[in-house]
C-alpha cells in the first residue's frame, strides 16, 4: 500500500493524535491525509489543495462539530472522478439519524469511533489487515 | 516487393498477438480447475485427520505439491504472454537503488555475500522501471537459489558505455555444463530435476523474453573456476519491437 | 455484534468456490446464515422475494453465466429496495477493468481468491474482524 494517500475528515484532536501514532506503530506505509471540514475536504479533493494521486480510502467523523458528513459524502459521490472512493464512517453517536443516509451512500462501513489509545491501536490495525486483504484499481488519478 | 514485405510484418504481428493471446487465454482458464484440485486435496487431509494413514497423507502432500508446480508454470506463461502488455511504464530509476531493492526482496539471503562494483556516470536513466528489476532479480535469485556452496558470493558489476548498461552478475556456484548452455533459456528446463530442487524454470526464459523487447542483449559465459557469468545489455534509450 | 445478525447472500456459480466460502466460515467460527444463489438472476429474485431476509450484505463472483457480477450490480444499484446493500466481490478476476467497474458501482471491497485453501481461511478472518467493526 505504499504511496496510497489516506484522507481523514475529523476535527477531534484526541483520536487525530492517536491515528498517527497508530499509523507509526502498526507501520502503515500510506500516507494519512487531513481535513477538519468539508471545504478543506474538498480543497483537497477537488480544490487547490487537490492530493496527488486522489486517496482511494477516506475515513470520515459525520457528527464531528463542523463537518456535514453527509452532505461531502453526496458529493463525492456525485463526482466522476472521487465517486469510487472508499469511504469508512467512524461516528461516536448512539442512534444516528445520519447513520441511514450515510449507509444509503454505499460507504463501506459505518463503524463505531474509538476513544481510548489502545482500542484505536487496533482499531487501525484490523482496518489496516483490511486495506491490505483488499484489490484497488491501478489506476492513479 | 515492398508491399507484400509490409503485409508478411503485419501477418507477423498479428499471429505474434494471437499466439500470446492464446497462452493468456489456456492460462487462465485452465487455473480454476486446478485451484479445485488443490483445494479439494486440503478439504480431503482437513476431514482426515492428523491421525489418517501416514501414506494416504503424504500422497496428499505430493498431489498439493505438484498442484503448486502447476500453479507455477501457469503463472509463469500468463506472465512470459503479457511480458510486452503490463507494467510498461517508463520512469527514471536509479540503478544502483534499484539493485538494492532486488537484493532486498531475495528469499534466503542466509549465507550470501554480496560484491558489488558501480562503474557509472549515469546512474540514473529513464527505462522501463519495472522490467529491468524483473530482470536483475531473476539473475539474482537464480544465483542464490542454485549455489551448491556453504558461503555463496555473487557478483554485481555495472558499467556502461555510450549505448548501453552492462550489467554483469556472477556467482561462484556451480556453473552451468557447456552441452547445457543453450538449454537454459527454454522454458521450463530446470538443470536439476525438479525433485531435487524445485524451481519453475521460467526466469531466464521472462528474463530473455524482457531484454529482447527492449533491444539488448544477455549472455552467459562460464566463470574461470566453476560459477556462472551473465552479462546484460540493457539500451539507455528503449525502442520497443513490436 | 454484526456477526450473529446479518445473513449472507452468496452469489457464485462454482460449486468448489461455495463449498470452500462454507468451509472457511466454518474454519472461522462464523455463524452468520449462508444463502447461495448459482448466479445474477437468481440473487435477485432471492432479495426481491426476501428469501434472504435483512440485514443483509452479499460477497459476489464476477464471472458467472447468465449474468455476471459486473451486470447484477448495476441493476442492483438502480434498484430502490436493494440498491443499499453492502457487496463484498470476491473473485480470481485480477483485470483492472472489473476492479474499476466494482469500485465505480460502490464495493466495500474487491478479493482475489487465493489458490491455496489455508489463504482462503486467513482471507475470511481478516473480513470477520473487519465485520466485526461495522455496524448496520
């Protein structure tokens, strides 16, 4: 998975940190990529600040104050070019009333954001075994 | 005579493909069968048991290992049929990273001295990155994996002159009989019996098939006192034959 | 926890590929229902009759006959009842083209069938653990 770019939409610096550590403990090789809201999101999806290559993977927090999750997750999908993006939800909310948009989206999995270090360790690491088990396209856009 | 000389080098393209296109095809799809056979073996061992008759399972661990040659001389014509169709990206490599890395993905490493010898100005050139590393690995690999020795030194020298890099790599292992020479670029031939140690036998046949694309060149010459050299002519500038 | 609710369609033709998905589940303690349907139009007239009831998610085959994995998840993203469903692809296709279309039409992830039975198993528990963190 080198060279891969991983976007993460989150505001949270707690469990940003702790990604990062986790990324460096569990030896991740892609790049882990951020934005705190949706018009930074986009600046490097569509924007001026647009990755290089696009990521294949995002992780996105659609309760985070600040962040629309549903809204980025449409548009994402409504553009030619991001619409085959994998997209993990990581929410902390009980009874979501985004959680069924969000799944109406074809995310690939709505999932439970972990607080504490060490269950975000393996949190990580059980998605990275994922990421890694898994084919993507060659292509780089 | 122009004409029809155009027309015998379409004809000549155009088989080239069919041909190559076939023993994708055969490849391909003579895997899903086997893949069953080699997972109906396991299903069968699975509900043995490890108490079962100690021939029945080592019959079912030779029915899996000759599945696995299968499996390897499939995977080796799918790739000696797509050798000029996938990964034909040009980019700029470094030559002698890109020497370290195939040193660095080399299984049983144990034992193996390494002399390396750089004679470049150029070090970097903008080639067929990842041709050239399949190349040098299979060189590599087949260095190690038939060296007969306790300490096994291989040799890496690379020169260039105003065309070319000439990439020599040598061993001190066995060598390679002179009624052999010509045989060991067909596919499949393995000097040793398969039994004895096995190996596919495709490397220097994809590795051939590769420097021919690209318009160099590869021979093997014995070394003075037994072991194998190859030298390697890779163009710095590729003109791809069709 | 996911694992003892959703139920499996399992849409392949290939009646080793069935028995080696059942025996890797088994090999994995997985205790989720397996439905099996032989291809595209069998799967869905088992989702549109809810013979597979909800929740559901699907691993799908790409090559199959009558209609192929790239075919039934078209017409499965257009329908409005079903066009939600997470779909695992599990296949020995390695053609960029199927992974492109796959992703294009929302996977949550594309597998290569291994050749060895052993990878298969260690294939299934990485996506055990992974279900182990989705919820529906």
């Amino acid at each position: 998975m080198e060279g891969l770019n991983i976007l993460l939409v989150d505001n949270c610096k707690n469990f940003i940190e702790n990604a990062v550590n986790a990324f460096s403990q569990i030896g991740i090789q892609s790049t882990l990529c951020f934005a705190e809201n949706n018009t930074e999101a986009w600046s490097m999806l569509q924007g001026d600040y647009k990755l290089s290559p696009l990521p294949k993977i995002m992780l996105i927090d659609t309760n985070a104050e600040g962040i629309n999750g549903i809204d980025l997750i449409t548009k994402i999908r409504d553009n030619f070019e991001l619409k085959s993006i994998l997209i993990f939800v990581i929410s902390d909310v009980d009874n979501d009333e985004n959680k069924q948009a969000a799944l109406n989206l074809n995310i690939a999995a709505y999932m439970s954001k972990p607080f504490e270090k060490g269950e975000i360790i393996s949190f990580f690491s059980t998605l990275n075994d994922y990421w890694n088990s898994i084919e993507f396209s060659s292509e780089n856009k | 005579m122009a004409k029809s000389e155009k027309s015998c080098q379409e004809e000549l393209s155009a088989l080239k493909k069919e041909y190559e296109d076939f023993v994708y095809i055969v490849s391909h799809d003579i895997k899903t069968p086997m893949r069953a056979i080699s997972n109906i073996a396991t299903w069968i061992e699975d509900d043995l048991g490890p108490n079962a008759d100690v021939d029945i399972l080592n019959n079912f661990a030779l029915l899996k290992s000759r599945v696995g040659r299968l499996e390897n001389m499939l995977n080796a014509l799918l790739e000696l049929s797509r050798v000029n169709r996938t990964e034909m990206e040009m980019y700029e490599v470094n030559i002698p990273k890109l020497v370290e890395e195939c040193m660095a993905t080399l299984d049983n490493k144990l034992n193996v001295k390494f002399h390396i010898n750089y004679n470049l100005s150029n070090e970097n050139c903008i080639t067929l990155g990842k041709k050239l590393n399949k190349v040098i690995f299979n060189l590599l690999d087949n260095a190690v994996r038939f060296h007969d020795k306790q300490i096994k030194n291989v040799f890496i020298d690379v020169s260039e002159n105003e065309m070319e890099y000439e990439i020599k790599i040598s061993d001190d292992g066995p060598g390679i009989a002179a009624e052999l020479e010509d045989k060991i670029f067909s596919i499949f031939y393995t000097v040793n019996s398969k039994d004895v140690l096995d190996s596919t036998g495709a490397g220097l046949t994809i590795s051939r098939k590769i420097i021919e694309m690209v318009g160099g060149a590869i021979q093997y010459t014995p070394a003075v006192n037994n072991g194998s050299i190859f030298q390697i002519n890779w163009p710095k500038i590729i003109s791809l034959k069709n | 926890m996911i694992q003892k609710l959703v139920n499996i369609l399992l849409v392949e033709d290939d009646e080793v590929d069935v028995m080696n998905v059942k025996r890797a589940f088994t090999k994995n303690n997985i205790k989720n229902e397996l439905f099996v349907a032989g291809n595209g139009v069998e799967a869905l007239g088992m989702l549109r009759t809810s013979i597979v009831p909800l929740p559901r998610i699907i691993i799908l085959d790409i090559n199959m006959p009558k209609m192929n994995g790239i075919e039934f998840l078209k017409v499965l993203r257009e329908d409005e009842n079903l066009k939600n469903i997470s779909v695992f692809v599990m296949t020995t296709s390695n053609e960029d083209s199927d992974k492109i279309n796959a992703y294009n039409l929302n996977v949550a992830g594309y597998i290569l069938k291994p050749l060895s039975f052993e990878k298969f198993i260690t294939s299934v528990a990485t996506l055990k653990n992974f279900w182990s963190l989705c919820e529906m």
